[in-house]
C-alpha cells in the first residue's frame, strides 16, 4: 500500500495508506444506503489503475520566508499551500513539467504572485494530459499580463520537456480562488489538447471541464449509455453538456442529440468537436437547460425527447429542472450524479412526478477520495415493460458495451 507524506495536511486524499478494496466497500455502501431505497445498487465498477489517474494537475505557487519558492495545493478551507513535489493521484509527468517550472522560475528570478499584495507574476500552474493522444498543454497564470521574459521562460521549459503540445499564458487578477482568469494568450502550440472518449476525439480548451480520471470516464459514459438503452430511432437531450462528450458518443447510437448548456464558451467547444468527429446528427444549445425546456414544454413540443441524460454539478439539480423534465415526458431519464445524497434527494422529487428509479451504477471515478459517481436510470411510472441495457455487462478493453439483457421496467 502506498503512502502520502502529507495527505493529512493536503486533504486531496482520504483513504491512501489503506487497500483499495477497503475505499470500494465504503463507497458501496454509501450508495446502497442512499440509493438502494429507490432501485437495485450494481456493484461498483472499480478502477485498474488507481494510482497516477489525474490528467488535470494544478498547483499554487508561493514564496516563503526565508525566500524559497514552493507550489502544492490549498489546505482544506484554507490559503495554505501544502508543498509537495510528488502526489500519487496526479500524472507523473505533469508533476515532472511543474517542478521543473520552479526551477525555471527561480532560475529567472520570476516574481512570484503574494495573495496579500496582490503583486507578483507566477502564480499557478495548470497542466493538462492527454495519455490516449500523448498531448500536454500547460497553463501559466500570471497576476497580470506583462509576464517579463515569457519567451525566454517558455523556451527553456520546452527544452526541458520537449514533449509538451502547447504553453499557453492566462492573465488572472481576481482576488476569489477562480484559477484561471478570463484572458489567455497562446505562447506555442494550438492552445488546446485532443482527448480520446469512447473513440471520439475531443478538443479540451484551458478552462474547459472534462473528467479527470480519462478511463474511468470510459466507463462511466458506458454505463450511462447503456441505461440509456439508445434505439436508432431515439432523440436524446443532454443537459448540462459542456464541451459536448456525452452528446457526441449519444449520436452514434440515436437518430438526433441535443446538448444544452448555459457557458456560451463550453458550446462553441461542443460544435468544434461534433465538427471533429464529423458527426452531423447533433445540435447544440447555449442555453439554461431548465429555461431551454420550459419552452419546449410551453409550445407543446412534449415527447420531443426519448431520453434526458443529466449531469448536473455537485450540488444537484434543482425542483424547477426536474418539474421541466417531467413536462417533456421522455421515456427515460439517466442521471450522472458525482453525489449521491444530491441524487437521492432529487430522485425524490422525480418520483412526485410520476418518474421511478430503475437501477443505479456507482463508479469509481477518484480512487482514495470520498466521491464516487453513480448512473441512475429513470423510467415513467405507467411505463410497462420495456427493454433496456442492463448493467450486468462485461466491458472490453476498448470499453464497448456487450451482453443485452432483457429487464422488466418495473424491476425495483
């Protein structure tokens, strides 16, 4: 088993020094607690490879008394940086590109930002891995945008690590912890990266969100659309889409999918993609999805949708989204929760309107943290019988989706 020096200061890991099975267990039974009121639990689709699994690496810089620089991560609750140079959850070789940075930045004698003076250039750094494409993108945050000797900066960090894609400058000079700020400047490459999901290649821009565990989101979209049960007939309206993955996997196995989401920037990444991946049968929204299907519901545009896939933030949905959903009247919902006491609450309020929890599949997705995601499948009440994908399935290597099997909707 391995150990984290400083796990109890940096609070990124809670279960690291323990086995692996030991963190399944407990996130199974959370879920079966919260969940298995409401449908059957699957077991939870562990993780091969729960070391190492981070493709996005960000950390904090900050110079000490005494004058040394270090970089880590933010104490719980707190302004405090945690200097570490190594972590087992984060990509080695983003680790490798951030420490030599500290180098650099000592060697150029770079001022480092100070969060009481608002003053200084380094800030954070944001790394960004592709293992599937090979492709590394870095992001420098600077207090300001006249980050002396950048050329001279970025040079020596592509002569350390040649193997970087793209460098890439963001100006940051707000005082919350928002870690990028809104303007970037592109220093080398195309400022952006290629992610491979489900065989699709996706554009992932600085900011954009993407899951960070890449084999993990594999599966975690297999099962999603495997609940799903996608007929080539079917229409699918993902809310929440971002830079549009769930959508553009959906589309290969429905006639028409519809990505909605409110961050106009997230949209203009989604179209970037389907055009990617030559994929015509999609359309995407900037939208509020609530709003986006109110509308619908207000023209008498119900059942316009087969299927709702939702994958709402931390927080949940809310009382209004779902009301609209309902008014949609689509035979299934599948609900991608990163929180199951959120997703528990809100299959609550499904459930007053007329939706009941079919089956639930807790995926692994942050080995030695608390979260676990979990797949929810929703079905209309008066349903019947029905046929779906059930998630007693095998996934290949390559994450395709074998054995059907007949389940009665009713199967609670």
């Amino acid at each position: 088993m391995a150990k984290c020096e400083v796990s109890d200061k940096c609070g990124g890991c809670s279960y690291i020094g323990r086995p692996y099975e030991y963190q399944l267990g407990l996130k199974q039974d959370l879920v079966n607690r919260l969940i298995g009121k409401f449908c059957p639990v699957d077991n939870i689709i562990a993780c091969d490879e729960p070391y190492y699994y981070r493709n996005k690496v960000h950390s904090a810089f900050k110079r000490v008394r005494g004058g040394k620089v270090i970089h880590g991560t933010y104490e719980p609750g707190s302004h405090r940086i945690t200097a570490h140079r190594k972590c087992l959850i984060e990509n080695k070789k983003a680790q490798e590109i951030i420490n030599s940075i500290e180098k650099i930045a000592v060697g150029h004698k770079v001022p480092i930002y100070d969060e009481r003076t608002c003053k200084g250039l380094l800030r954070r750094v944001l790394v960004r891995i592709s293992e599937e494409t090979g492709q590394i993108m870095v992001v420098i945050v600077a207090g300001n945008r006249y980050f002396k000797g950048k050329r001279e900066f970025t040079d020596e960090l592509l002569k350390m690590h040649p193997e970087i894609t793209s460098v890439v400058f963001n100006y940051n000079e707000r005082t919350d912890s928002m870690i990028l700020g809104s303007r970037s400047r592109v220093e080398y490459g195309t400022g952006s990266i290629e992610e491979v999901i489900l065989e699709k290649r996706f554009r992932v821009s600085p900011d954009s969100f993407l899951q960070v565990n890449t084999k993990q989101t594999n599966k975690l979209y297999s099962a999603a659309l495997s609940l799903a049960g996608l007929g080539k007939e079917d229409t699918v309206l993902d809310c929440y889409c971002g830079i549009g993955t769930i959508t553009i996997c959906a589309a290969g196995l429905c006639s028409r999918a519809t990505g909605v989401e409110i961050n106009p920037r997230a949209i203009s990444d989604a179209k970037a993609n389907a055009r990617l991946n030559k994929c015509r049968n999609t359309d995407f929204i900037a939208a509020d999805a609530t709003v986006f299907m109110e509308d619908l519901a207000k023209h008498r545009e119900a059942n316009s949708y087969d299927v709702i896939i939702m994958d709402p933030p931390r927080s949940g949905s809310t009382h209004k989204f779902i009301k609209a959903a309902a008014k949609l009247d689509p035979s299934r919902i599948v609900y991608i929760s990163c929180n199951p006491e959120t997703l528990a609450r809100d299959l609550k309020v499904f459930v007053s309107y007329g939706y009941k929890a079919v089956k639930a599949v807790p995926v692994d997705m942050f080995p030695w943290t608390d979260d676990v995601e979990t797949c929810c499948l929703l079905t209309r009440k008066d349903e019947g019988k029905r046929s779906y994908v059930s998630l007693d399935v095998e996934i290949d290597d390559h994450y395709r989706i074998k054995n059907e099997t007949e389940v009665p909707a009713d199967a609670t």
